[in-house]
C-alpha cells in the first residue's frame, strides 16, 4: 500500500468513527487504535501524517518482530485495513 493510499484510508476511518473535534477540524481525537500508534490522546492533522510516515518507513526496516517500532506498524496497518 501507498503512502497515498494508507492517508486516505485513515481519514475515512477518522471520519468513519468521527474523531474529528467539530470545533476544529484539525483536532484528531485517538480512539483506542488510534492511542496505540500515537500514545496521545488527541493530536492535530499534521501528528497523524508524520506518525504514518515513520511507521511506513519502519515497516521497510522490519528486523525482529518484537520491537515495540515493528508492534506499532502491525497496529497502523491493521487499522488502515478497517
């Protein structure tokens, strides 16, 4: 999967589950999935983008499975599947 389309599947699920703060778009509030990959409670648009880019990236580096970087690429990939 693309950089491209793994953004676009995350805003349909952000908007899906309708984590968007409704006074400011630009304020993502983490569900559960959500808290596992950003460990925040809420982050802006910009937090979700650069979070996916180092998963992404990690994901081409996979070297043990049980590195806490590789467990948070398994969580954004199997949320980008929902």
């Amino acid at each position: 999967m693309s950089r491209h389309e793994a953004v676009r599947e995350i805003w349909a699920y952000i908007k899906k589950q309708k984590l968007q703060d409704p006074g400011q778009k630009t304020i993502i509030f983490c569900d559960e999935k959500l808290k596992a990959v950003t460990k925040k409670k809420k982050v802006t648009c910009s937090e979700i983008l650069t979070c996916l880019s180092q998963n992404m990236t990690a994901i081409k580096n996979w070297i043990h499975p049980a590195t806490p970087l590789q467990t948070q690429c398994i969580l954004i990939l199997e949320l980008v599947k929902i």
